[in-house]
C-alpha cells in the first residue's frame, strides 16, 4: 500500500530574463499546475532544469517580481545552462 501524502509535492518555476535586468518571476505551481508549466515549456522547446531546492526558494517570490540577490549565482547557472542547451549566448561573449 502507497502513501501520496509521503511524496513530495512536484513544484515547477517559469523565469523571465530579457538579458537586460535582473531575472522575474513568470509561473510557479504545485503538482498538477507544475506539470503543466512543464508539459508547455517542453510544447515549446524551452530546456528545463531540476533542483527541488532552489524551485522551494523560488516558489516563495510573489509573481513578477524579480529573484533577490542571494539567489543570483544559482539562477545564473540555470540560465547559463539553459544557453547552453539552445546554443545561444549573450551578445558580450566572445568565442
């Protein structure tokens, strides 16, 4: 016999960044909301990262504010990796 009440709840986290101010809040949602974040963000070819921790943190920042500045070095790697993926970097890069 499954306990689900044991199972911890499945959170998903949508950022914005324009590359010109600091990263935003877009989406956040639990389980059934979470799925569906993921499901659109993988309709749209948008690379997913999963780190329970930093989502639990970022869960917490209301919608369309900006992430605080001690979360800046983990949301740059995320971002960082998500370039990564899609073969894109920022215009200041040199190769």
């Amino acid at each position: 016999m499954s306990d689900d009440t044991s199972k911890k709840p499945v959170i998903a986290i949508a950022l914005n960044y324009d590359q010109q101010t600091t990263p935003t809040v877009a989406a956040t949602g639990q389980n059934e909301l979470a799925e569906k974040i993921i499901a659109l963000a993988e309709e749209h070819d948008i690379p997913l990262h999963s780190d329970p921790e930093l989502a639990a943190l970022l869960s917490r920042i209301p919608l369309g504010d900006e992430i605080p500045e001690n979360l800046y070095r983990a949301v740059a790697e995320v971002i960082a990796f998500a370039y990564l993926l899609t073969g894109k970097f920022p215009p200041e890069f040199k190769k």
